[in-house]
C-alpha cells in the first residue's frame, strides 16, 4: 500500500508570493478640493434656490394683490345679499313662529340672548343659525368651505 | 337668531342694485386697472367697513364701489373688449389656478390697450399690498366710552380717613 501514496507537492519551482500589497483607489481629489468644491456647490445652489424662491415670493405678491384689488368689489357685494338674507331668515321666522303665544323674533319669549348691548347692534349669527331656514346640504356645504379654507 | 325687530335692517330695494355679472377669471384680468381706476371708491368702502364693522352702516359706499366698477368694466368693453376677452381666455385656460404668469403677453396687450385709451398704467405687481394712506372726509368714528354699571358698588368719597391697618403689614417681615 505505500507504494500507492503520493504526497501533494508544490509546483516545481515553488508556489507564486502572496500578493498582499494594498492598491489604493485612483484618487480624482484631493482633501482641501474636496471641501472647498462643497462649499462652492453648495453657494451655488443656494443662490438658484435664492432666485427661484424670490419669483415664487413675487408671484404669490401679484396674487395676493389682484385678490386685494377686487376685495371691496366682492365685499359690497356680499354685504347687500347678507343683509338680504337676514331679512329673509327674520321674516321666516316671524312666519314660522306666528302660531305660538308669546313668541318675539329674535328672543325666547320675549327675552334677548344679548342684554348687555344696545337694541340695534347687528350681532353676526353663526354658521347653523343662518341656515336654520334652509337646506341641511346648503349648510353642509358652507360649513365645509369654511372650515376646511 | 339674535336679530330682533328692534334691529334695523334695510329693505330688499334698498340693497338691490345692478352688480358685476363677471366670471372669475374676467375680475382677476381686471384686478389690476380696477384697483387703480377704483381706488378712492375702494380705500373709501374698505375703511368704512373696518372701522364701524358694520355692514348696515356702509351700503352707500359699497354701492359707490359697485357702480365705479361697473363702470369701468363698461370702459372695457367699449375700448379693450378684443385684448380683454383674450386675456381672460388666457388665463381661464393655461392654467390649472388663474395663473398670471402664463399670460404676459396677451397681458401686455391688454395693457397697452388701457394705456392708450384711458390713460390706466398697470401698477406694478405688489401694489395692492402696500399700506397707504388714505384722504377722506369721513369723520372719525367716536371712540367707545367706558362702561357704566348702573349697579356698581360705590367706591370710598377721595376725602375718606385713611386709619393705619390694625394689625400692621401682611408682609410684616418686609417692611
């Protein structure tokens, strides 16, 4: 049997080195580039975004200023149909109420909900007591506007 | 509803007037030359309205604001209608929010219009932002005058005797 065992042996001539030497990778910078080149990007990009905020900032002024244009055009014209409305929403209510005794418009039996202000003060009713009169989807859908605008 | 028959409301007739039947996109074309051509009727209207905060009190000059607009929609329609309806299609439809910046050029058309025939100079774009003031005859609204309880609890006369306290200062240790 021992003829038959043949040990592994190197390669005539030996084994090749052991390749252990570090390559470093190429290098395209250097530090001080490096630091300086991120700085000057970074300038760079913060006057673009200096110019781009600044016409963001001019168009949201030209909006603001046509909306503060045309202000008192809609004012007026919200005033004299609010105050149409409230005219309406008394008389409804005068209409509603007429067949209970002791019922005055605008007060539980006769007595104010504000007492403390003068008789003529025009006191703003809220969302629900303008639209007590009308349908429950009209008041629906200006309580969303308002809320959620 | 806290409105009463003491609150005094005007009349359907007294409200009815002749308003702006004008789309969205047709006001915001004319913001600019309304806002210059109104401008007294509109520093008028919104002053009165800050001060009293109270729209019964200011029809009259909301319906001057009204009327100045209509007219001067009507110049529009007289000189511009050409530029001004291509102006609002513009911005009706290139973009998705009335955008003015898609329209400079159908804008300065539109302007130039104006410049020529009414002698109406596009502000620039910040103008309506700007604080101004404002000369006008209103008189200055009186201010509130302090409240008067009819139930208050008399005070001290100012000639009441001033006895030392009896058991001298709470914060004794101090003084």
């Amino acid at each position: 049997m021992a003829e038959c065992l043949r040990q592994d042996m190197p390669p005539s001539g030996g084994y090749k080195p052991i390749y252990y030497k570090r390559i470093p990778a190429k290098t395209y910078f250097n530090g001080p580039a490096l630091i300086l080149g991120y700085f000057g990007i970074t300038a760079g990009s913060c006057y673009l975004y200096y110019l781009n905020y600044a016409s963001i900032q001019r168009e949201e002024l030209e909006r603001r200023s046509a909306q503060f244009a045309l202000y008192p055009l809609l004012l007026a014209e919200r005033d004299r149909e609010y105050m149409k409305q409230l005219r309406r929403n008394r008389d409804a209510e005068e209409d509603l109420m007429k067949n209970v005794k002791g019922w005055e418009v605008g007060t539980y039996y006769g007595k104010p909900i504000y007492r403390t202000v003068p008789k003529d003060t025009l006191i703003e009713p809220s969302y629900g007591e303008y639209y007590v009169h009308a349908d429950y989807k009209d008041f629906a859908k200006r309580r969303h506007l308002a809320y959620w605008s | 509803m806290g409105i009463t028959k003491d609150t005094v409301l005007p009349t359907e007739e007294e409200l009815t007037v002749q308003e702006i039947n004008l789309s969205g996109p047709a006001l915001r074309a004319g913001a600019f030359h309304l806002g210059i051509d109104c401008e007294f009727e509109n520093n008028e209207f919104i002053l009165c309205r800050n001060e009293l905060n109270d729209p019964r009190k200011c029809i009259q000059e909301g319906k001057a604001v009204t009327e100045c607009a209509l007219n001067f929609f009507r110049k529009v329609k007289k000189s511009c209608a050409g530029e001004y309806s291509q102006y609002v299609n513009c911005l009706d439809k290139s973009s998705t929010n009335q955008d003015f910046t898609v329209c400079r050029k159908t804008q300065a058309v539109f302007d130039k219009c104006m410049l020529d025939n009414y002698n109406i100079e596009r502000p620039y774009y910040g103008y309506f932002t700007e604080t101004k003031v404002h000369k006008t005859c209103r008189p200055k609204p009186e201010p509130e005058p302090p409240t008067v309880y009819e139930d208050a609890t008399p005070g001290l006369p100012p000639d009441a005797e001033k006895l030392p306290a009896k058991y001298g200062s709470r914060f004794h240790w101090m003084w």
